[in-house]
C-alpha cells in the first residue's frame, strides 16, 4: 500500500497530502461563490471597509478631544491652585457698612493673598482674582456683564494673549488707574 506523500513546511511540521488537496477546493469552492454573487460580495465588502472607516473615524475624533482636554489642563498649569469664595447666604448680608461694602468684604483679601505668598513654602507666584455680575453700559448699549479685577501677570500665569492692544500695567495697578480690558 503506498503511503501519503508529505510535504514539509517552514515551521518544521508535516502538512499531509490530502489536507492540503481540501484546502485547495475549499478556496476555489469559496472564489467561485464570490464570482457568482458578485453584488453580495461588493456589498459585503463596502461594509467592511465602511466598517473600518468609522472605527477609525471615531478613534480620531476620540483622541483629539483628549489632546483638547490636555491642552486645556496644561494651559490651566498643573501646579496651579484655583481658590474660589462662595458668596454668604443673602441672610448674612446685613452689615453695619451698608451692601455695597459687603460685597467687597466676603471671600480672600489682598492682604491675605501676600501672606499666602509669603507663608506657605512652594509657592512661587499668587495670581488673585475677583469676579462680579454688574451692568456695564457705552451710551446706548447695556449688557449683564461678568466683571474680573485681577493683576498684570494674570495673562502670563493662565496663558492668555491680547489680541490688540495691551494688558494693565503694575503702574496703573498701584495707582489704581481706571483701565479695562474686554
């Protein structure tokens, strides 16, 4: 009885004869079905490569709002601490100085951003802040505004820029000049 003819492969095992035959029908089995339904395999094949497309298509847009979420983060400075002072309930509002001068009383001082500054080891530069909702009016037009009182080095710090003209300057800060910024 003659034995099977064998044939070695590259990886050191044996392929038989006859398994080899099975695999070659089955692909030519498998070409003849793809040549005799020629608009099923177009289609099929549309929606691997729509398929495809989309996943690459989301991956994309999913890295780059975490590079937007990053740069935001880095622009914010990651040994930056935000401090923010929630205004008093409205009962707690009474005060011997009257409600404009309350308003200006509740949350940091100045002088208590210096002592922060000075005090606390590590920390290299106090960026203070204070932000109010007040009418800002030009002539004829009146807007419900948000309002920030800050320092000159605030654009530096929070990786602002102008887009024309110019920040404050420490000189017009200590003279308390009037100056905005919009």
């Amino acid at each position: 009885m003659p034995e099977p003819s064998t044939n070695s492969s590259a990886s050191g095992g044996v392929i038989r004869g006859p398994s080899l035959l099975r695999l070659g029908r089955a692909v030519r089995l498998g070409v003849k079905s793809l040549w005799l339904h020629k608009l099923r395999s177009l289609l099929t094949a549309l929606g691997i490569v729509f398929g495809v497309c989309s996943v690459i298509a989301m991956l994309a847009i999913g890295e780059g709002a975490s590079y937007e979420a990053q740069e935001e983060i880095k622009n914010l400075g990651s040994q930056n601490i935000i401090l923010r002072s929630v205004k008093p309930p409205e009962e707690q509002k009474v005060s011997d100085k009257g409600s404009q001068s309350y308003v200006l009383q509740y949350g940091l001082t100045y002088l208590d951003i210096k002592r922060i500054k000075s005090t606390i080891p590590g920390v290299t530069v106090v960026v203070p802040g204070r932000i109010m909702r007040e009418y800002v009016w030009n002539i004829s037009l009146h807007l419900d505004s948000e309002i920030m009182g800050t320092v000159p080095w605030y654009p530096e710090m929070r990786n602002h820029h102008v887009a024309r003209g110019r920040f404050f300057s420490n000189t017009e800060m200590d003279d308390k000049a009037n100056v905005c910024v919009l």
